[in-house]
C-alpha cells in the first residue's frame, strides 16, 4: 500500500469523472493533425491530446493510442519528462465513468496504464499521482507501479491537484474546497461557514507558488465565475477572475504567471479557444491566436519550464458548425 499521512487516510481525496470531454466526432485523415498519426487514415478519434509550444510551432498529438478516442485532463511530471492523462474507448462502448489513468513519456512513446480513474495531478517528485474514480472518492497511486493497490483519500471528494511544493493537496467536497495537509494530516476547509457556491468544478489549479488556487463555481443565484482564493481561507483572499461562460479546465503558466482558460470565442464561431488571464481583476484578457481556429480547445497543461502546452482538442465537423 502507498505510505500516506494516515490520521484520516480512511477518507481522502475523491473520484473524479470527466462527463463533458465532448461527444464522438469523427475525423479524416486529411486533418494535418491526426495526418501525423501513422494509421491514422485508418482510425477515428473524438478528444485528443495535443502538444505544442507556447507559440504554436511544433503541433502533434501526444501519443499512438487508437482505441482510446477520448482522452483528457493531461498533467505533466515536474521534470517534464512524463505526462499523465484520462482516456476511455468510445467505440467500445465505454464513457466517462470508464476512464483509466494512462501515464506516456513526454514524446508520446512507453504507454502505461492503470486502473480506472480521472483527472490525474503528479506529486512534485513525480512518484506518486492523485486522481479521482467515477463514485469512490479521489485516491493516490504509485506512479511506477501500476499493480500496486492505490490508497483512499476521501471517499466523499472530487477533483484533486497535488501543490506545487508538494505539502497538500486540494479537492473539492460539496461546494466548498478541501486542502489535505500531508505533514499534519489535517483537512481545512477554504470557505467557512456555508460556502457562496452551489457547485465547484473540477480541474482548478494552484498557482506556481502553491499560495493561491483558480477555480470555477456555481453561484448561489446560479451564475458561473472563476475565482482565485487563497491557499489558507478565503478570508485571506478571494479574488474574481471571469464572469460568464466557460469551461472548468485551466492552467498556471509558472513562467508568465497567467492563467490560460478555455471560453467561448466569438470571432472562431464561438469554439472553446484558450484566453490568457491575469489572477487580478482588471487586464483584459488575451486570445492565444496560435491555436489552430477550426478546433475545439480544452484541458491545458504547461510544461514546467512553462514552454510547452499539452491539451486535448477535437475539430469541429461542417454539420456542427452551423
């Protein structure tokens, strides 16, 4: 069994199900990007996984995985030489609840899998991975041993993302956010009291100082945001980023220090496209133009040095676009 903090390692971090990667859309071959795929005139694909740099130079899917249509939530290892996602086989009649942990080298070779589960977060020295399984709560596994059994963090959570300094680890539980200290064994919930949110989604993010988290939430009169609330309460900060539509997903550039959020984009036919946003309130936010304007955007992911993105990405059929 993983060695965890065990003061209340009956209950720890909670399942995880990606329900919204986007339904099957078939591509052909003629599309540049799966053209890089060998076979790939020959397979179909809903939600891939694509790696890119930070100017939009260098765009290929991540890995050679056919079967597996719908891929998403990827993460990379803190040296950049691993990237863990979520995939499940549509044409298997799989979905969602089906996912399994798949861990690549960062050039896409060397496949692992393991057992069912979503939106996986590497620890910093990149042995271990916290993730989340469709109604069993979010758990910990051993990232080079996929027939060791993972441990229970909490059975009643959802999402994870493991801190930057590798101290705690953050989930969601009801409407509020959880952080599971791992030197104290000790939970704290961010926002006291009943929280101002009916819902918060999964996949946030701390920031690269590991004092701050961006996530998205359900106000109570309904209406969707993205916050960022400090690492030790929100009495301590709590700052509104967006207001309006968009999508849970986001990442935390550790080099320029700005969040990238998938949001609708009204110039690309209203196709998630990444935005580039400051933690405070008042820049406005930037179109990463680099991405390819015919594709649907989600999940980011940067490297650690901050140079490369990794996504998932699907292109928009001429019957949807209408």
């Amino acid at each position: 069994m993983l060695s965890l903090h065990t003061r209340q390692v009956g209950t720890f971090l909670t399942e995880s199900l990606r329900l919204l990667l986007w339904a099957a859309i078939f591509v052909g071959a003629a599309d540049p990007l799966i053209a890089q795929d060998r076979n790939a005139d020959e397979e179909t694909f809903s939600t891939r996984i694509f790696l890119s740099n930070v100017d939009g130079t260098g765009l290929k899917p991540l890995a050679n995985l056919p079967e597996y249509g719908s891929q998403g939530s990827p993460d990379w290892s803190s040296d950049g030489r691993k990237i863990a996602f979520d995939a499940w086989r549509p044409g298997k009649g799989e979905n969602g609840s089906q996912a399994r942990i798949v861990v690549v080298n960062a050039d896409g070779t060397n496949p692992v899998f393991f057992g069912d589960g979503a939106m996986p977060s590497f620890s910093p020295k990149g042995n271990r991975i916290a993730y989340s399984r469709y109604g069993k709560g979010v758990w910990v596994l051993n990232a080079n041993d996929p027939d060791e059994a993972p441990a229970l963090l909490d059975e009643g959570g959802w999402g994870t993302d493991w801190s930057p300094d590798g101290t705690r680890i953050a989930y969601t539980r009801g409407g509020n956010i959880v952080i599971f200290d791992l030197v104290e064994g000790t939970t704290q919930s961010l926002f006291e009291g009943q929280p101002p949110f009916q819902q918060i989604y999964w996949n946030f993010v701390w920031s690269p100082d590991s004092n701050f988290i961006a996530f998205r939430a359900r106000k109570r009169d309904g209406k969707t945001a993205i916050f960022s609330v400090s690492a030790e309460g929100s009495k301590q900060g709590l700052e509104t980023i967006h207001e309006g539509p968009g999508m849970e997903a986001m990442a935390w550039n550790p080099d320029t220090k700005q969040i990238l959020i998938a949001l609708p984009c009204v110039e690309r036919n209203n196709l998630l496209q990444f935005y580039a946003y400051s933690p405070k309130p008042g820049p406005k936010p930037e179109l990463q133009t680099w991405l390819p304007a015919d594709r649907r955007v989600q999940d980011p992911s940067f490297s650690p040095d901050g140079k490369r993105l990794a996504f998932s990405a699907h292109k928009r059929t001429p019957a949807a676009a209408k």
